[in-house]
C-alpha cells in the first residue's frame, strides 16, 4: 500500500488495517482495545445516566401534581419555576419540565416571563368530565362483569381496601392516588392499553380543583363514602349483578361531580 505524507513532520504513515491515517492510532486502540507497545487508548467518559435526571423530575412532577389536588396550588394563581424550586429543593430546570408537561395536559398556562398560571376551572367542566368517563368505563365494566371470573375480581380487594384508608386520612392528594390506582386496575382487565391511558387522564383531570375550592372543599366523610362505593362495586362485579354496577359507577361519576 502506498504510504501517505504525514504534514506534522512524523514521516510515513501507512493507512488501512494498522491504523488511522489521520492521527497515527491504531485501530484496535480506536476500538479500545490495547496494543503491545502502545499505550492504552484515551478512555470516553460516559455521559451522565439521563434517568438520574428524568428521575428528578418525575419527582417534582408526583409533587405537583399533588399540590394541584391538594389545593396547595390555586387556580388562577401564577407560580415561577425558581420559586417552586427553591421550596423543593431543586433548580428551577426540573420544576419547568414538570410544569411544562402539566401545561401539556391542562393543568397550568405558560405566562411568559412570569411563569405557569393553574388553569381555572368550573363545575360544568367537571360534570362534562364526569359524563365523559361514564360513557367510556361503564359500558366497559358491564362487560367485565360478564367475562371476568371472580377470583380476578376478588384479587383487586386489597386496591379497594387501599382507598378506603387513604381516604380516611382525609388528605385529598393521597385518596386521589389511591383512587386512580383503583380504577386503572379495574379497567386494565379489559387488555386496552389506550382505554387505560385515556381513562386515567380523564380521572386526573377530573381531581383538578375547582376555581374558589381549597383543600378542604371535600372533606374527609365524602372522601370515605366515595371509598366505600369501591368495595361496593366489587362485591357486585363478583356476583355479576349488572345492575348494581351500572347505578354504582354512574353514580359514583355524579357523586364526584357534584362534590368537587
């Protein structure tokens, strides 16, 4: 092979399976491998893992998202990233990515130059939801409850069970949680992936507070009665009494609806 020139003075160097033409180093140390009689290679330093990152910032958006509910973050109100920041402990990056993705579900409205305002919202709106998510999830759990053996059913007691504790701590953020928790369950029976990704977006919206709501619009007895009608429904999904689970889950929708 014929060798080529090397313009920094080193003499010939030649090109192909030995080595680079353009910096003298030989492949298998480009691969980082090391060669007899030269040394290591240069070592790449790794990037930092992205999921520490996305990690911080699923955290702060759990966190907000539960300020929402909890009634910590009020509508109409304007809140900047640094500031949010600064009370969880982060710099504002995380906290704007979070919010970002909440504006992106209608939680928040970007402000620019201010920050992110939480989107004020009425009763109307909340009973349209309600309607939205009976139309979609009865239908659905009438036809559970014809195909569904009662062990499978019986296997979700402990999610049920789950709401109705979280709900008698009285915190509107932990209940929301729970509450979502069991419903996706129910519904992931039915194999449809988009249904449970729809549904629980409805759900979470339907959880959003109320313009002139704070946390305590509703309070610790309704969150528990609410709980309770998940017990309720299990029992009559297990007996397949189609009936009692069209007037439990419609009325559930209503009761949520009207409670705010």
């Amino acid at each position: 092979m014929t060798p080529s020139t090397d313009t920094s003075g080193g003499g010939p160097v030649k090109q192909g399976a030995q080595g680079s033409a353009e910096t003298g180093t030989p492949w298998a140390a480009v691969r980082g491998e090391h060669t007899h009689g030269e040394p290591p290679g240069p070592v790449i330093p790794r990037a930092r893992p992205v999921v520490q990152r996305a990690s911080v910032r699923g955290q702060i958006l759990d966190a907000l998202r539960a300020a929402l509910v909890a009634g910590d973050l009020r509508p109409g109100e304007v809140y900047s990233a640094p500031v949010l920041g600064e009370r969880f402990g982060v710099s504002a990056t995380p906290v704007r990515e979070a919010m970002q993705q909440l504006a992106l579900e209608g939680a928040v409205e970007v402000v620019p130059n201010r920050g992110f305002r939480v989107v004020e919202r009425g009763v109307r709106e909340l009973a349209e939801l309600a309607e939205v998510r009976a139309l979609i999830e009865v239908p659905v759990m009438l036809r559970l409850a014809r195909t569904v053996p009662a062990e499978r059913w019986a296997a979700l007691r402990p999610l049920a069970e789950a709401t109705v504790r979280a709900a008698s701590s009285g915190c509107r953020a932990t209940y929301a949680e729970s509450d979502r928790g069991f419903h996706r369950a129910v519904l992931a029976l039915s194999g449809n992936v988009q249904l449970v990704q729809i549904a629980e977006d409805l759900h979470r919206r339907a959880q959003w507070p109320l313009v002139g709501g704070g946390p305590g619009v509703r309070g610790r007895v309704d969150l528990v009665a609410d709980a309770h009608e998940h017990t309720a429904l299990l029992d009559a999904l297990i007996a397949r009494d189609l009936d009692v689970v069209r007037a439990l889950v419609g009325g559930h929708f209503a009761g949520a609806a009207a409670a705010g």
